[in-house]
C-alpha cells in the first residue's frame, strides 16, 4: 500500500510521497516556544528571544512510546530500513503569539496523528555563504565557512544560535516544543579610557587597536547534546573599526572624571587565542612634544584573569585605561558567562600633573 506524508497549509493541501510514513491527518499545529541560554540573542542584552525567525529540522518515528523515542530516533538515522524520516527539512519558523512566546512554521507544520517527532535548529547569521547541514548518519548539525567578516554590521551583530536535537520527544498531545538555544561565538567588547587619578595633561590619541592572528574562517560542529566545537583557519590581525581617537576627560560635578568609550563591539568565532591585544597610541605633551608606543598585551600571560581561548557563548570584556603602575585584571559577571579584564596601560611618570589642585 502506498504511505503518504501530508503537511498542510495555512490555505492549501500540499502532499509528499513517501515509503516509510504512514497517511496523516490534520492535526494540531506545531508551536515552539524558544529561550535562550544566558538571556540573550544578539548582542545588547534582552529577556526576550530577538529575531524574525529560526530554522527548524524535525524527524518522525513511528514508535510513541516517548521516554524511548531518542534512542529510536538515532538508531534509525543508521539503520538499513532507515525507520525514522525527515518531516520538517530546515524550514523557517516565525513568532505565531508574542503574548505567549509562540513560534511556528512559516508554512504551518501540523502534528503526525501517530508516532513521535525529535527537533534540532539554528538562528542563523545573515549570510548566503554560510551553509547548515545535518547529518543523520552520526547525529552531526554543521555551520560551514563561518566568516569573521560577517558578524558584526554597524556596531550590532546577530548571534549565530543553535538548539541541539531535543532530549524528549514531542507527540500530537503536545502543547508546545521547549527549545534551549545556545550561543555559538565569543561576544568581544573593548573600552578605552584616560584615568584621572592623577590628571593626564598630555593628549592622548588611540591610533589602533587589534587583536593578532585571529582565524579568519570556521566550520562549527554540534553532535548529540554536545556543545559546539569549532574548526577555524586562516589567522589574520583584526583592526577595531573606530579608531584613531582622542580620549577626553568628562566633568562630573564641577570635577574631572574619566570618560568610557566603547569600540564597535564583535562576535568572533570561538578559538585558542594564539596572538595579542595589540594597542597603538600617541602621546602629546603641552609643549607639542610627542611620541608614539605600542602596546604589546599577551591575554593567556596576564596576572590575574588570564585566558587561553575564546569560548563559545562568553562575553569577554577588555577595559583599557591609560594610567600608571602595573597591568590590573578584574573579573566582572553579567548574562553572556563574561570574562572581563581592566588593563591599565602605564606612561612615564613626567607625563603627569601631580599638582595637587586637579
């Protein structure tokens, strides 16, 4: 007898034939409901999951029996007679309730009258050269040709996310689908500033801030309920955009206080971290007297704070202020797992006004 797996539209019947999938009828509706690890999607914080829309696979087996589904479900992406079968093949799914937080197919995918369904997804980055792929044969989601360029667009990036193939199995009794999306880059911010304590008179110009040898190109892997792995290629040194800059002093109070600049911030692909904070400045004294230095700074040899990677789904936060005395690293908490570091970048003594006035 001829099996066919039907889905139906918002408007229309649309029918696919197929071997294995038994005659479905309509159904309820798919509904999602996405959350994300660590608050949020992209990179300005959020309770909320931000985006127009992310992509979904979903297999079916005809067992029911839940509690066993994910054994069964990955034993037939191996097995000769093949059991378990694509019914939703990487398509969008839209916000459907922002009252409840609802998300489903774009062209509405409706529940098997029998059997069970598995999920896995992404939130992909804008991009027509990256490609997603899953592979059945050994439980694999790839992100392939992940480009450094490519993730941050005007100060605001979208964040590459991915929900692994869910632990449990969903049915036609079930309301909705729970989705746990995880971050797949490292989120990079960097801060610039002139310290106040003492008054630096001299003018303080940040010619260029860089990271060296940051790979370029990544293929990024999920397997199972594993975290994401990276493999990245291509290292070469990343210049932050926004630069040279003069760095002020703001008044607070009728008194001098230092004054924050954020650089464009960016999501880099997760890797060992195998060059330098590298920063570039010029120093010009009341007398019109300058000079240039740069500052070599090796994060994995840092005294307190050091790192020798950058992981998936951390927030690394770099505060560099030009001060004296040592190189100072200070941890700091928020929503992205951060790691936060202060670097104090020290001149000559003579640069500063040490009257007791300022």
């Amino acid at each position: 007898m001829k099996r066919v797996l039907t889905i139906i539209a918002a408007i229309a019947l649309a029918a696919a034939c197929s071997k294995t999938v038994p005659v479905y009828e309509q159904t309820g509706e798919i509904l999602m409901s996405p959350v994300t690890e660590n608050v949020t999607k992209l990179m300005m914080p959020s309770g909320e999951f931000l985006g127009e829309s992310f992509n979904v696979w979903a297999w079916h087996n005809p067992s029911p029996a839940l509690a066993d589904a994910v054994a069964i479900f990955q034993q037939g992406f191996v097995s000769d007679d093949n059991k378990t079968t694509r019914y939703v093949n990487e398509k969008p799914f839209i916000e459907k309730d922002a009252t409840k937080d609802l998300w489903g197919g774009k062209i509405p995918y409706y529940w098997p009258t029998t059997g069970s369904l598995i999920f896995a997804g992404y939130h992909g980055i804008d991009s027509t050269k990256v490609k997603y792929t899953f592979n059945e044969t050994d439980n694999k989601m790839v992100f392939s040709n992940v480009q450094q360029a490519i993730v941050a667009v005007n100060g605001y990036a979208e964040d590459l996310m991915y929900f692994n193939m869910t632990s449990s199995s969903y049915n036609k009794s079930s309301n909705k689908v729970s989705l746990k999306f995880n971050h797949a880059l490292s989120w990079i911010t960097v801060t610039l500033a002139k310290r106040v304590d003492p008054v630096i008179e001299a003018e303080i110009k940040i010619e260029d801030v860089s990271f060296t040898e940051v790979a370029e190109l990544g293929t990024g892997t999920v397997t199972g309920e594993n975290p994401i792995s990276w493999n990245v290629s291509n290292p070469k040194d990343f210049s932050l955009p926004g630069l040279p800059m003069v760095l002020e002093y703001q008044t607070v109070n009728d008194k001098l206080a230092t004054k924050v600049y954020t650089l464009q911030e960016h999501l880099f692909i997760p890797q060992s971290i195998e060059g330098l904070l590298v920063v570039t400045y010029t120093v010009t004294s009341t007398d019109g007297s300058n000079f240039t230095e740069v500052y070599r700074i090796n994060l994995k040899n840092l005294a307190k704070g050091a790192h020798n990677s950058w992981d998936a789904g951390k927030h690394y936060t770099y505060n560099l202020s030009i001060g004296t005395d040592e190189i100072l690293v200070t941890p700091e908490v928020d929503n992205w797992q951060p790691v936060g570091t202060d670097i104090l970048i020290p001149l000559p003594e003579d640069m500063y006004d040490n009257d007791e006035n300022n």
